[in-house]
C-alpha cells in the first residue's frame, strides 16, 4: 500500500521534488501526507490552499493505481528517497527524485561511480578517448560504475564498453521504462539489464520530450563522484551535466582537444574556465579522485597510542575515520548527519590541528 501512495505523491500537480521532499520530512512518509488533516497540512511552510487541494485532489491516487499496475506487471523496482537501495549519492542533491524507477541487477550504491558524457556525434578520437579510459580503470582494478544517457555518441560508447568489460554501467533515461530511446539502442538496454541497469524518474507512458533530458542529466551528476566530459560543443546536454555537476560540489573532469575542432570546444571551455580538471588518461582521474593508494597493497596506518585532544564533533569525525585509508566529503556528511557548513568547519578545524589530510577529489585521510 505504501508504494501506491509513494507514486501518488509524484502525480500531485504542482509539487516538485523540493516541496516533496518537505513533505515527506514533515509527515514522516507518503501515506501519512495523504492521511494528514487540512490542518496539519496547512501548517507546514510552503503549502498553501492551492497544494492542499491538489494532495487531496482523486486524480493521484487513480493515476498511481494505473502505475502501480504497470510495475508490478513488470517487476519494476521503486525506489523511494528513504529506501536504504535509493542512491545515497544522489540525497546530497536538494532536487533529488523522491522515487525512482528501476530495472536491473546493478548496485546503485557502488564504492565508485563515475559518469561519462559527451556530444551525440562522437569522433573517432572521442570513441577512443572513452574506451580508453574504462579500459585503463578495468586494468588498474578499480571497482568503478559507469554511469551515462544511453544517448547516441560518448553516451552509448561508454555502455558499450563497459559491457564489453563486464563493469556494471547505467543508462539514466529520460522518459519511461516502457520504452527505449533512441530505438537502435534496444539490443545495449536488454544487455545493461543484465550486467547492470536502467533508471528513471519518469513513469511509464512519458515520452522521450525534450523538456526533460535536462532533469536527466541531474540524475547522471548527482550519481556519481565525478563526471566527465569526453568530447563535447560549446552548448549541449554534456556541459549541462557537467554545470549540475559543479551545482552539487561534485569533481569534474574533461579531455582536452584541438582548438580547431567544434567537439572539442566544449571541454576546452570547461578547463579553461575552470569548470572542470584536465585529465589526459586513467591515471589523471586516479590521482584527482585519490584512488591511487587503493592500488598499494600491504601499507595499513598504524593507529596513535594517544589520539590527540578534540572537541565532541572533531571525535565524532575521528572515530569515523579511524581505520578508513580515505573518505570522501559525501559520505562522511551521509554518517554524521550535519549541514555541510558544520562539517565544514570541523574538517578544516581538523586540518589546521594536523588530524586529517584534504585530498583530491573532496577526500580527507588521517595523518
């Protein structure tokens, strides 16, 4: 029953992903927001008379029954934003999905996800940049998600090689599972269910409009640790995603090309504006992102006999560091449930006593 009213909440008119999300932390969760009085409702800041005819309005509720039959026909999995399997990466995000349509066996909580994106007409020298790249990762044995469109170009080229790789690849779509677009993508999609998976915020029956592609390309940013940008014009879904990106403090990263050519113009802007990091190859990323010391096998840090003096939150982020080669800013915020601007103060007190080391790629290490 509760899924029911978790799809109704995404059919009232008017209510976004925001005044959702406020919603659900003021009622505790979807059902209780439709069993909520006028009164209750009314108390909350943000909803007015307009919002509250359209929660108790019949046209959610037969929409999600429509919905929930077309799930459950087709063993979708919904994934609401306060379910242990919702992607945490995408919480941090103010405009994160409140539900999420799901078809695959990949884990959306991988330890890294990376997001791959670029233009529709892909070079060859684009293609090559982009296997190359996942290949390197395979090699160096990192356990990578390659996140991206399913999109003609840079998008299609990473599921493919990923696939080809056996890495776990997701394609965030911009419409709903009852489709796939572009078409001449079926046969990648039906493989992408197996060794990885299809995501969506849209309900079945949206078309591929493209109003929505750039609510899409949020999806691709917020996912992942790092973006990046492959080949790319100055204007286009791929600089957009990379704007997200930077919006949501993610890294950003872009390849460089020819100053000549149009695909490359996009990615030089990037770095030129300092948008988004120059990497050249696998290496580049490793070093940016502090994955290379994953790669070191035998080196585990000797804990201090006598921890230095801290104040309660400095101890909270000490002991949730004890033992961790590294942790990244996301996650550290995810386990101590503070405001980014608490965390950020006591990772820079932390800093400046000589307890941690700010890495690449928003990561902190103790000292």
């Amino acid at each position: 029953m509760n899924r029911l009213y978790q799809i109704a909440l995404t059919k009232i008119k008017g209510i976004g992903p925001r005044t959702a999300r406020n919603l659900l932390n003021a009622c505790g969760s979807a059902e209780n927001i439709f069993r909520a009085s006028k009164k209750e409702l009314l108390q909350i800041p943000t909803i007015g008379k307009v919002t509250l005819d359209a929660i108790h309005a019949a046209q959610p509720m037969e929409e999600a029954a429509r919905e929930l039959d077309f799930v459950e026909k087709h063993r979708i999995e919904l994934l609401s934003i306060n379910d242990a399997a919702y992607p945490k990466r995408l919480l941090h995000c103010e405009d994160a999905p409140i539900l999420l349509y799901y078809k695959g066996q990949a884990n959306l909580n991988p330890t890294k996800c990376i997001s791959i994106v670029g233009t529709r007409n892909a070079t060859p020298y684009g293609k090559q940049l982009c296997d190359e790249l996942i290949a390197d990762l395979k090699e160096e044995q990192m356990d990578v998600q390659v996140v991206s469109g399913l999109a003609y170009g840079i998008d299609v080229q990473a599921h493919r090689q990923a696939l080809h790789l056996h890495l776990p690849t997701i394609g965030v779509l911009g419409h709903g599972l009852d489709t796939i677009y572009p078409a001449a993508h079926r046969e990648v999609a039906a493989q992408m269910l197996a060794e990885g998976g299809l995501l969506t915020e849209f309900p079945s029956g949206t078309i591929p409009d493209r109003k929505n592609f750039p609510a899409r390309n949020r999806i691709i940013a917020g996912m992942a640790d790092v973006t990046i940008v492959v080949e790319a014009a100055r204007k286009g879904g791929a600089l957009i995603t990379a704007e997200m990106a930077n919006g949501y403090h993610r890294d950003v990263c872009a390849f460089p090309g020819r100053i000549d050519q149009v695909y490359s113009e996009g990615c030089n802007y990037l770095i030129k504006t300092n948008r988004a990091h120059l990497i050249r190859h696998a290496q580049d990323l490793l070093y940016l992102m502090g994955w290379e010391s994953e790669k070191k096998t035998g080196q585990t840090r000797q804990l201090e006999l006598i921890p230095p003096t801290l104040t309660k939150d400095q101890q909270r982020v000490y002991d949730y560091m004890l033992g961790k080669e590294q942790a990244a800013i996301d996650d550290i915020m995810l386990h101590l449930e503070w405001p980014s601007s608490k965390l950020a103060m006591v990772l820079l007190e932390l800093e400046m006593n000589n307890v941690l080391l700010a890495l690449p790629g928003k990561c902190y290490k103790l000292i």
